[in-house]
C-alpha cells in the first residue's frame, strides 16, 4: 500500500468530513435537545430564583399599593380637617352671660351662711371680676357648683348700697355667688372667696 492509498483510507474514517456528516436533520436534534434541556432545567412546577421581569413586576406592585396607602391618609386627613372646620363653624356657640341684678334691700344683719341655706339657691357660682362699669360688673366664672353653664355672669345693680353688707366686687378679686330666679339676694352667701367659705360651698352642693 502507498501513501496516496493510505491518505484516502484516512479521509474515508474521518467523521468531520462532510460527505460522511449527518444530514440536514441536524438542526431538528439541536432544537429538540435545547427543548428538552429547557423543559428539565426549568420545570413549570419548581422553585426557580426571581427573574428581571419578575422583580419589576413586584416592585411596581409594591409602588402602586404605596400609592393607594398614601391617598388613603390623604383623604382620611382631609375627611378629619372638614369635621373640624364644620365644627368650628356650625358647632354649638357659647353660652350667653348669665344675666343676674343685686338685691340689697333688707334691713336685718345678714346671718352666717350654713349648709341647708345655700341649698335654696338655684344658682351658685365661684367667679373673679374682670370688669366694672358704673353699678355693672362682669365675672368670669370659674366653676359651677350649680345651675348653669355659662363662661361669665353679668350682675347689674352692683352700685347699690342701701346695706352695710353689700360688697364692693373689687376687679380682680373672687366671689361666691348665689341667686334665685335672676336675684343676687344680700344676704345668700354671696361673698369673698375664702378657703372657709369655698369649702362650705363645697359642702352644700358637691354630692
């Protein structure tokens, strides 16, 4: 055997020669073995990491339910500001003055006050002057032991002084007030506001 019958016999067992090359059916096996490695590297039913597209569907997920929890506060905070502006504008307005006028005509000495006579007034009241003018005086009452609701009272006739015992009702100063039916009766308890005085209120009126 020579060489050249040598080479052809080598050329002949060669498989990368084309003429001993699978046919055209080739690019069918390549595509049905890039399936099947497909189907067997990623199966419908296993647990595989996030995709790209997978995570920027969640983030906008999480973005448009961020949005919907802010308008939500938005309009819940708006809701709470027209309450309040409806209350401030349609809400319940302040009690009127209580209106009262000073009783001063009586000629015995007034009697210590006790605890059943100042049950007998309807009204009753600790309040401080916050102004005067001529036989007016205003107060600010501070607390109620009975009878009303008002923020202040206005006594008229406060100039009278037809009893030694008719007070002064001095700016700035506490009083213990009691009426019956708009009077301000001299001698019902009516007085400075002292420790012994407020504690006999108290006494009288608290339960």
């Amino acid at each position: 055997m020579n060489d050249d019958e040598l080479l052809a016999r080598l050329r002949a067992a060669d498989p990368a020669v084309t003429a001993s090359a699978p046919g055209s059916d080739i690019n069918r096996l390549v595509e049905a073995a890039m399936t099947t490695d497909k189907q067997t590297l990623w199966p419908p039913s296993a647990t595989r990491a996030a995709t790209p597209i997978d995570r920027t569907a969640r983030r906008g997920r999480r973005i448009a339910f961020a949005a919907v929890a802010v308008a939500a506060l938005v309009m819940g905070a708006a809701a709470v500001w027209q309450t309040g502006a409806d209350h401030g504008s349609t809400g319940a307005k302040e009690a009127a003055p209580l209106a009262l006028t000073l009783d001063g005509e009586t000629s015995a000495k007034c009697m210590e006050p006790t605890p059943d006579l100042l049950r007998k007034f309807e009204i009753a009241f600790e309040g401080s002057v916050t102004s005067r003018n001529g036989d007016q005086v205003v107060f600010r009452i501070d607390h109620w032991f009975r009878g009303g609701d008002a923020d202040t009272a206005q006594l008229t006739n406060a100039g009278a002084d037809g009893h030694s015992e008719t007070l002064a009702f001095e700016i700035g100063q506490r009083y213990l007030v009691t009426a019956q039916d708009g009077v301000v009766p001299v001698c019902g308890g009516t007085n400075a506001a002292t420790a012994e005085g407020t504690a006999l209120f108290h006494r009288a009126f608290d339960k």
